[in-house]
C-alpha cells in the first residue's frame, strides 16, 4: 500500500505495515490538516506561554532560526 494509492483502511495495523518514510507522510498530512482549523488542536496554558517565549525568542535574533528541511534532514538521515 502506498500513500500515492486510494485504498479505504479497514484495519489502522495496515497503516503499520507502511516503510517509515510513507508513515511519517502520513502523519504530515494528518498534522496539517489539524493546522487548518487551530481550534481542533486545544493547547494548555504551559504549552502556549512557551510557544511564545519561542515566538519572541525568534523574533528577537531570527538568525538563530533553521529551516525545518534542514532539521528534518538530520532527525531522518540514517548515519
């Protein structure tokens, strides 16, 4: 089974059997969905005082940034 492929899951273990790269996909996609509609992902206090402290971190030295394709790179790269 392939992401690229429209199969209706009957069972969610298929979704396991998918090869780590097609899972992850997967799971990107799921997670933008939930992005579209910000209400559907309720966040705690804790949470959002620091996604803002993060928010104002980068807004102080945006330089500290990096492009997620670059960390993405590293957390997948099999060395």
């Amino acid at each position: 089974m392939s992401l690229l492929e429209f199969r209706v899951v009957k069972d969610f273990s298929q979704l396991l059997e998918l090869p780590p790269s097609e899972r992850l996909q997967l799971v990107e996609a799921i997670w933008d969905s939930l992005v579209e509609v910000p209400d559907a992902v309720p966040i705690d206090d804790d949470l959002r005082e620091e996604l803002d402290r993060r928010l104002a971190a980068y807004y102080a030295d945006p330089s500290t940034a990096r492009p997620w394709a670059e960390i993405r790179g590293e957390l997948l790269d099999p060395k």
